[in-house]
C-alpha cells in the first residue's frame, strides 16, 4: 500500500506494507543510509531518528503509524540548532570511532539537547543511555554533549 | 615514551554500576584512477606498475598519487574501523611529504598483497595491533621518496641544485630566490626523475605531525550521515537479502516450506542452501518478514545435545595431562617442591560475541564473467581469494571494493560471511546485499575461545616467587586463520602475556593445549590470546602477593627491576590512582599489568561492590608506553575504548551454549 511520509520536510511517497518499520522505508526504498541497522528491536538505537522532535527508534516504527508527522534524520539534522551544536561538538572531541553508532547517539543528544538545554549527568545518562556504542565513546560523548550545551547556536 | 598519557576515566562514576552497564552493552552476549606511476613496496624501486599512466601524474609508489591539478590521493593499505589508522597513516605519509592533512584524500586500497601487505603479517590485513608498527617506516620512506622526486623535479627545472631546495607545505621552494612551485605543477616532471635508492627520513625533532594530536580524517561524514559502510552500499537494482543459519553449529535444512514467506509483498526468491535459507526481497523489511515466515525443520547434526559446560569440562581435563611447552625457564617443578609456600588456582573465562555494531553484512554481484564484492573487510585479500575459490574463478575477476567497518574486534578478518553472500548471490540474478539479522550476528559469530587454566607457583620464606608454572587449554584462533604460524602445538597468540612475562621469576614453566570446541568456531577478538592471559597472570600475581601479605603494587614492583619500563607504567598508574589512599567501606582497587603487542600498560580499577553484589566500576587510570605516539588523542580514545571493551566483557559478557544453540541472541539487558 502507499504511504505518504514527510522525511527532512521533503514529502515522499513509498510503497510498502503497513508494518515495514521506518527504517527499512528510508534505508532500504529511500536510499537514505544516514539511520543505521544495529539490532531490529529497540535495544542498540543506532536507528535513531526524530518524529516530531522525539527521539524514536525507528527499528520499531512502522510506516502506518506515522501519519502526518515529521520525520527528521541525521542528514537533516544539521539544520536544526541543537543538531548543529552537537555535530559539531562531537568533531571538536573527536568523539566518533568506527562511528556506526553516531548517528543514533547524534539524533538522542540532539533531541535531548533541544528540550532541555542544560542536562545534568543525570539527564544525559537518562537520554543516552539506550544508545549502545561498541567502541566505548561514552566518555566523550558526555563531554561533547556538555559542550554543547556551553555553546551557542551561531558556532560555540 | 608517552608517560604522560594516562587516562584517567573519571566519568565512569555516573555510568559504571552494573545495571548501567548492562543497560548499555551487550551483556551475553587501483591502483589510480587515471594510473600512475606506481612502485610497490614488496618490489621495492623496480618499475612501473601495469596500470596506465596519466602523463601529468605522479604516483612514485602504491600510497601516493599526485594529480597536476595539486590534489594529493593516498592509498590506505589499513582499513579504518574506529582506531584512527586513516588519520595515523595519512599523518606517516604526510610528515614526510611536506603536506597538511587538509590537503590530502584517502581513498581504500584494493586488494593486492603485493603492493599492500602488512609487513609484519606478511598478508594484507588489519589486526593484531600492529598496522602502525608495520607501516611506521615504509610509509615514512614513501612520503620521503615522493618528497625528494618532486625537489629533483623543481631544481631541474630552476637548474639549480636540489640541495638549495626544500619541500614545504605542499610546495617546492628555492630559498636563495624565493622562487616555488606547486606540488601540481610538478607531478608530470617528478614522475620522470630516477626513484632514489635510498632516502633519509626525518629526525623525531623535526616531525611537524607525528607525535601531535591531530584531528580525524574520518569524522566528518561520520557525524552526518554521509559515511559509507559496507551495509550502506547501494549498487543499482540491488535487492536485500536476509538469512537463516543453522541454530546448531554443523546442522542442516532438512525440509523447507517457503509458501507463506514467497506471499509477502517484496519477497523476491527463497534460496535454500545446505544449512542455511535467505529470503530475498526488495528491502530488508520484506526480508525479515519473509524470513519469520519460513517454515525450516533442521537437521542438527551431531552437535545437538552440546553446552558450554561440556565444552568447559573437557577443558579441565585435558590440563591434567601435559601439553606443548611455549616456556621454561629453570627447573620449575623442582622450585616448587621446594618452596615454602605453594600456591595454586584454576581460572575459566567464556566465549565471547564480537557484537559490531554494524551486523556482518555483504553485497555481492555475480556475473557470467566474474564478480564484484562491497564489504567492509579487515583482510580484503582474502575475501578476494574466498570469493575467486567459491566461484572457480581467478583472482583477477573478482573484484572488492572495501568500506569502512562498523566495527571490527577481529571478526571481519573472518571472511565466512562473504562465502556466504557469494553462495547466495550466485543462485540471484543481480547484486544482492546480505545482511544478517542480530540474533544471526550473535549466533554465528566465532567466538573468543573460552579457556581453562592450572597454575600454581611457590614463594619464599620472604613471600617472593621461586617457581610458576601455569598450563592452560583452548582453541587456537591462529591454527585455523593462518595454520603455518600454528607450530608444534603452539601459536604466538594462544601465549601472548602468558609467557616472555615482566617480572622476575627464577623458574617459570607455561604450557598449551589445543582443544577446539565442537562445532563451535573460534576467532580474533579484540587482543585474543592476552584478554585471557593477562587476566589469569595478574589475577594470579595477586593471589602470590596476598599469601606473601604484601601489597599488591608494591609486590609487583619488586619484581621489575629488568623491565625498566613497566615499572615505570606501573608506578605512574599506581600514582595517579592514588594507590593507598584510604576508600570508604566496600569499595577497592584492583591493579593489572601488562606488556602485550608491544606495548606496556598498567591499570587501576576503583571498584565498589554493593551490599547485594553488584559491581560498579567507579574509577580507572590507565598509563601506557607505547613508544612513539603518532597520534596521541587517538591513542587516549583507544584505550579509553579498549578499557570500556574489557569492563563490558569482564562483567557481562558471555556466550553460552545450551542443546547446540547460543542462549544469546541481542543486546538484551
């Protein structure tokens, strides 16, 4: 069946079952690589993307249930302040490794960043911490996100 | 010496308790386009490579290539997986060259063992810890010799000599006139110059790069979404494919009912093969519901009935019995009688998953006359030579592209599932990219061993050791990946930080047995032999110091006097943890040292353990001597990244077997 969605504020028509999770529609029909496949379940987040500025697995998340909402991902993220913040944040701590996961962890800091402009450790730990990173970037990815939330949208 | 690079991971206060942890991790878990002017390393100087040249090129070797528009290419002959050896190498090359960072491109080498083997593996490979080690001065001699081409280049056509000129910044300038001119604008005369024999590489005092920390190379696109991974290739009309294995090692399909799956919109073609059956479909999501649609009965072969404890339980056995010695040092069965003290324990440590991030995946296009293959590799030769003997084809038509690797940990220098999308691909017509589902990645990884260790020492009546011997039983990863470094039952690997060790002990025995696990494959992960060794050897040294009632640090100390350096990483660690400083109530401080891949590195843990038994790791100083750090940040995120890697393991990780099957299926917590 055919399904209209709004991905980065560009409509799109896909033509898929109903159940399909959103990531295969952008991964796979979409050619959108950005959102990655780690787990198929909602235990890694490496699928991360926003609907409607939440952070949401998009493993998980199928097509039928999008409806009118928009969906954001990291090669739009960029364009959103918060977004903006944190990838650049992430380059000045050098945060990414193998960096699969980064689009997940991105797409939660971002999200995290842009309800609450100052987390706690806490916070950051609460948002953070569905998102499994391999490499063990935890560390820096703390320090980047409490950089960014230091920094201003113009550059930081 | 880089001392000075401690690590010292404060913030694992907030996240290191158990049910963080758990929570977060895997618990169970061409040469030139356009040519060039190419010389290989293994032919080192000798001629041009068969590839065409583009006459206003400049390629003096397999690394290098200079357009006359100025843009500098360089070949990586290492794969990128997250430890930085795209900016590292770059950074080699670079420093001899006389370039900035910024104004190079990387681009991934093909497969050539000719022009691409590690020096140290013999095979072109990335893994054992040892790319920076091997590429240290060939690619330092490549930068230099492309550097003294382009000066000879320059001073022919000033028609002064090269001796007055010098490289900078991408230039070559003539100080006594001031003139320059671009590496660009001398690419097509460099290429004619003679190759020097010999060039002189640049004192450490002079190094502009090496040794500074320098920004990654590879991050930019991977904080957008523009990094391309293997799972992320797309050739035209390529169809995704999914699969299920065996759930027991060794087992078959024995009967197939595919009607229900073939209905789901998407699904393309069922291939069934001997033991496994792959659904493929327009995309991953038709994939896997076609997937959980298959009706499979297995045959499970003769592994069926098999667990983790029977595997266990061999093991202990066979340590009863004598096995290949890999050292002896004095009469350590006559120390110990003698000694007043002995001491003795046995340690099991599990299988364990890789969990990459990215699950293994392939894409492959096979063709009447050849075939073409995307992966992210670490041992992209070999894919090459899996994928070339599965077809019947030669070398030559088989062609791999390499990507970067979603992580690595040495389970993509196994190439089982290339074979794998080869054998699919060749029942498809059209690329197909295989992609395995987690549970798949979890239960057919190939595991790190799991192995059984005796050891026993005895001390004086000062406390101090007079005798160690230690066996210990296993599989051999090596035996299996590279059988001609498996030598009368023994493997460098299986006995990396069990022998050669940095204290001093008169008399020291240490003996291996191989024992493979049925059915069950083994690989590279992550360190391999020395996550096991060094965890038995230093939990041990704590059992000797604590019958010797000493404290553990300074009864490691005593013992290092030869080994000047791990001292030194020892102290340091010791120091900056603030050894000996009072803790409160159930909290403690654990220490490990290790002198492994050539390098030396001490740990201290700050551990709290809580009334009902859980472990939060509050704290860890690391200090490493590495040598040379060529890239220092990169360093520190190594192992701020290698002491996350082995807390997971340590306290969480595991495979296990029950009926046949792996128990461990996600990222479950």
């Amino acid at each position: 069946m055919t399904f209209q969605i709004a991905v980065n504020g560009i409509n799109r028509s896909v033509d898929v079952d109903g159940d399909t999770p959103l990531l295969w529609v952008l991964r796979d029909v979409l050619g959108m690589t950005g959102t990655k496949f780690g787990c198929g379940a909602a235990l890694c987040g490496a699928c991360t993307v926003h609907i409607d500025g939440v952070a949401t697995r998009s493993c998980i998340t199928p097509i039928d249930s999008i409806g009118d909402s928009q969906v954001t991902t990291i090669e739009a993220i960029g364009a959103t302040s918060a977004g903006a913040r944190i990838q650049r944040a992430w380059l000045d701590r050098e945060v990414p490794q193998c960096g699969y996961c980064q689009s997940g962890q991105i797409m939660s800091a971002a999200a995290l960043l842009a309800n609450n402009p100052h987390p706690t450790d806490t916070d950051i730990d609460d948002a953070m911490s569905g998102n499994i990173c391999r490499c063990g970037t935890y560390l820096r990815i703390r320090e980047a996100i409490k950089k960014a939330a230091q920094s201003t949208g113009q550059g930081g | 010496m880089i001392r000075d690079r401690n690590v010292q991971a404060r913030d694992l206060d907030q996240t290191g308790s158990a049910s963080n942890l758990s929570r977060r991790r895997l618990l169970q878990a061409g040469a030139a386009a356009g040519g060039g002017l190419m010389l290989s390393l293994s032919l080192p100087f000798v001629g041009r490579h068969s590839e065409a040249l583009a006459a206003d090129e400049f390629a003096p070797n397999a690394f290098i290539r200079i357009g006359s528009d100025g843009r500098i290419v360089l070949t990586m002959p290492y794969v990128e997986m997250g430890q930085g050896t795209y900016t590292s190498v770059p950074m080699l090359i670079a420093e001899e060259l006389e370039v900035d960072l910024k104004q190079v491109q990387l681009e991934h080498a093909p497969p050539n063992e000719k022009l691409y083997a590690n020096p140290l593996l013999g095979v072109q490979a990335t893994g054992n810890s040892n790319a920076m080690r091997g590429a240290w001065k060939p690619l330092r001699e490549a930068g230099a010799t492309a550097r003294t081409m382009l000066v000879a280049a320059a001073a022919e056509r000033w028609s002064v000599d090269a001796k007055s000129c010098r490289a900078q910044n991408g230039e070559v300038v003539h100080a006594p006139t001031g003139r320059r001119l671009g590496y660009g604008e001398l690419a097509a005369a460099a290429a004619t110059m003679p190759v020097p024999a010999s060039v002189a590489l640049k004192a450490p005092s002079e190094f502009k790069l090496i040794g500074t920390p320098a920004k990654r190379l590879d991050l930019p696109a991977k904080v957008n979404g523009t990094a391309v991974y293997g799972i992320d290739v797309r050739p035209p009309g390529v169809k995704i494919a999914t699969l299920a294995q065996s759930p027991v090692f060794g087992g078959r399909v024995k009967s197939l009912d595919d009607t229900a799956a073939t209905a789901v919109k998407g699904v393309r073609q069922i291939v069934r093969l001997d033991d496994a059956v792959a659904v493929v479909a327009d995309h991953m999501g038709s994939a896997k519901k076609g997937l959980a649609a298959l009706r499979i009965e297995w045959d499970d072969g003769p592994h069926a009935k098999l667990t983790t404890a029977d595997v266990a339980r061999e093991l202990e056995q066979v340590t009863l019995a004598s096995g290949a010695v890999a050292q002896n040092i004095g009469d350590a069965e006559k120390a110990l009688a003698g000694a007043a003290t002995k001491i003795e324990a046995t340690y099991q440590v599990p299988f364990l998953a890789h969990a990459t991030m990215e699950p293994m995946n392939c894409t492959v296009h096979v063709r009447q006359d050849g075939c073409e293959i995307w992966v992210g590799t670490q041992a992209l030769a070999r894919v090459q030579a899996s994928a070339a003997k599965t077809l019947g084809l030669p070398l030559e038509k088989v062609a791999v592209h390499n990507h970067l690797i979603g992580g690595g940990f040495g389970r993509r220098l196994d190439v089982d599932g290339v074979v794998r999308a080869v054998e699919i691909a060749q029942r498809v017509d059209g690329p197909v990219k295989v992609v395995w589902t987690r549970a798949d990645d979890i239960q057919h990884d190939m595991y790190r061993p799991n192995w059984f260790d005796r050891i026993s020492a005895g001390l004086d009546t000062k406390g101090i050791p007079v005798a160690w011997s230690h066996r210990f039983a296993g599989s051999s990863v090596v035996a299996r990946w590279a059988p001609p470094f498996f030598k009368n039952g023994l493997d460098a690997d299986s006995t990396e930080g069990a022998v050669d060790l940095v204290y001093a002990l008169p008399s020291m025995h240490v003996e291996y047995v191989r024992v493979e696990p049925p059915g069950i494959p083994t690989a590279f992960w992550r360190s391999v032999g020395p996550s096991h060794n060094v965890f038995v050897v230093e939990s041990f040294m704590d059992e000797l110091a604590a019958a010797a009632k000493q404290d553990p640090v300074a009864y490691r100390l005593a013992l290092l006097d030869k080994t000047p350096r791990a001292k030194a990483v020892l102290a340091l660690a010791a120091e900056k943890a603030g050894w000996g400083q009072p803790l409160r109530e159930r909290i403690g401080r654990g220490v490990s040292l290790q002198h492994v891949f050539a390098t030396y590195l001490a740990v201290v843990a700050e551990v709290e353990v809580s009334e009902e038994g859980s472990v939060r790791v509050r704290r860890v100083v690391c200090a490493v001597d590495c040598g040379t750090a060529i890239n220092p940040d990169t360093v520190q995120a190594q192992i701020q990244s290698a002491v996350i890697f082995g807390i997971t393991a340590a306290l969480h990780g595991q495979v296990t077997l029950k009926g046949g099957r792996v128990e461990q299926s996600n990222f479950h917590y």
